[in-house]
C-alpha cells in the first residue's frame, strides 16, 4: 500500500467536512490492500495502529453526521456501488463503518442474523454479498440481489416440523422496498420492476424439468415484461459449496430458457381433419360464428398441448364439455381456456 500523502486530509477528515461523501470513502475503505470483507469491527479496533483503522474508527465516532444527508442525494453513487466489480466489498465496507445501518437498515438487519435464530440456518449476509457480485452489473438487478432476501428477518419461525422457515418473506421483502426506494427517489417504475421481481423470484427458482407446457406458459403469463430479470437474477442466487447442486442448478435454468424460447417459436397447429363437420354433428346445431369459435378454442388448446392423438369427434365432445358451446349458443363472451 503506497504511503498517504500528508497534504490530502483523511478520509475521516473528508467525511467530518462532508458526510454526503460516506459512499465514495467505503469504495476506498474496500479498495485498500488489506481486505475489509468480512472483518467485524472488533477487528478493526484490533488494528486501530494503522491508519486505515484509525479513519475506520474516526469515522465510526461520527456516523451520525449522516442524519442530516438526505439519502436520495446518495442514490448515484450508490447504484455505482452496487454494480462495481468489488460491490460486496463495498457493502461490507458501509457496514463497518457504521453507516449501512443508518442508510439501509433493512439490509444491515442481515449482518450477524443467523446466530440469533434457535435453530442453524445459512449466513444471509454471506449469501447476499456473494450473490451481489455474481449477478450482472445491471443497476435494477444488483437491487434485486441485495435486497432479495430483506423479508426472512421478519419472517423467521421454526416451524411445527421443527425446522426453520420464512413464509411470505419475498411479499415481505418487496413491500420493504418500496419503502427503500421511495426513501432513495427511486422512480416509480423502477420501484415497481425491482419489488415485483423480489415478490416472484422464487417462481422460476422453483421450476423443474418436469413442468408441462401449461405450466410453463402460466409463469411466462405471470412474469409479463419481468422474465428476462427474473431469469438473469435466478443464475445468480445460489451459493451452494457442492458442486453436483450447483451443476443441477444451472442445468435447470438452461432448460428453462430452453422451453422458454420454444414456447415463443410459432408453433403449427394440427388438428384433425372434419373438425368442423364433427361440431355440427355433436352440437346439433347449424353452421354458425360458434364453429370459428369453436376451432380457435381448440387451436388454443392444442398449442399447450392437448388433444394429441384425439379424433375431430372426441375434440368435439370436449368443447361441449367444457361450457363452451353452452356459452356460445347464448352469445356469451367466455375467454378461451388455456
């Protein structure tokens, strides 16, 4: 580490001057040779010899200098931050030096959390750092990462089979948000993008290759303009050491995309020939709009996978079946079933 320059006032000097500086003091806290992640402040004070701790501690003392910054005069350099190469070194750094909890207390509630619960589970804060860094330098996506999991602190409760759970705390953790980036002047777009993905990010975590077509389509449905973040974010967020679970996971994810992009190619749908002649015979009805009607409907069905191998007539009897053609005779508007 090359020597400070005695005519440059110490970073606890700068930030004593001016506190809005505390983001661009943790990025060179983080950037000294000796690492800063995952050291406590004990450790710190341990070192308080050397200069860097004598800042550290300088800049502990005053911390609260930070309440008269207002955090939205913060957010730029903060979304720097986060999509730095060393983001959750910086992080780590904002914590040690007091200033995390005052700026994102949601976040600093992690730090430490697992050792309060009755019960082992896995260092949040580890996994979010780690995740953080892993996850592309997408401002939207790195808020993603870091707050992803802010809902298990309120939501940790050992369960009646004796293990731990967090239930509901990514609807939790997205409700904190908003709060976040409404205290950050977040536009509201970004607010909702950001919460949304946080609230359903389990969704495509959860799938497996088992899944069918339908319920494929209903995450795709359900995810709208958020799959791509979903995905982007769902190749990040594993921290598993073993690495037959982390092989397993990434193979998922690639089939995911894979099903994905197929379900989006056209599809040609090939359904029975006397289609329309088995409709007339099984409705009993004349030939009529319900007939367009009725073979759109079954065009819908067959694009998510049904009715493979049936005849024109057994299709038929399903439209009846299903209160389609009940609804058509009386004009009514029904959505097609998928």
């Amino acid at each position: 580490m090359s020597s400070p320059d005695p005519h440059e006032p110490s970073l606890s000097a700068r930030f004593t001057r001016d506190p809005g500086c505390i983001v661009a003091l943790a990025r060179k806290f983080a950037e000294q040779a000796k690492p800063w992640r995952g050291e406590s402040n004990q450790k710190v004070a341990a070192d308080a010899h050397t200069e860097v701790g004598d800042d550290a501690l300088a800049i502990q003392r005053e911390v609260g200098r930070l309440a008269g910054v207002e955090p939205i005069a913060l957010l730029q350099e903060l979304e720097a931050a986060l999509c730095a190469p060393n983001a959750g070194a910086i992080i780590q750094a904002l914590d040690d030096l007091g200033a995390l909890a005052l700026l994102l207390p949601e976040v600093h509630a992690f730090v430490g959390f697992h050792r309060s619960s009755p019960l082992a589970h896995k260092d949040l804060w580890s996994h979010t750092l780690t995740v953080l860094e892993r996850t592309a330098p997408d401002p939207d996506l790195r808020w993603v990462a870091l707050c992803h999991d802010i809902g298990k602190v309120a939501t940790r409760a050992v369960g009646a089979d004796g293990r731990i759970a967090f239930h509901r705390h990514e609807a939790v953790g997205a409700r904190l948000f908003v709060g976040i980036g409404a205290r950050l002047g977040l536009p509201a777009e970004r607010i909702a993008r950001i919460a949304f993905v946080i609230e359903h990010h389990a969704h495509t975590n959860q799938f497996e290759p088992s899944w069918s077509d339908r319920a494929l389509r209903r995450l795709i449905r359900a995810s709208g303009e958020h799959l791509p973040l979903m995905l982007a974010f769902s190749a990040a967020d594993w921290t598993t050491k073993k690495a037959a679970r982390a092989e397993r996971i990434q193979k998922h994810l690639d089939i995911l995309r894979q099903r994905i992009d197929a379900l989006d190619a056209p599809v040609e749908v090939l359904l029975p020939a006397g289609l329309g002649d088995a409709l007339l015979d099984v409705c009993g009805d004349a030939a009529g709009p319900w007939v367009g009607r009725a073979v759109r409907w079954a065009e819908t069905a067959a694009r998510a996978g049904e009715f493979a191998g049936l005849s024109a007539r057994e299709i038929a009897l399903r439209w009846v079946a299903s209160g389609e053609a009940e609804a058509a005779r009386h004009g009514v508007g029904t959505a097609p079933q998928r």
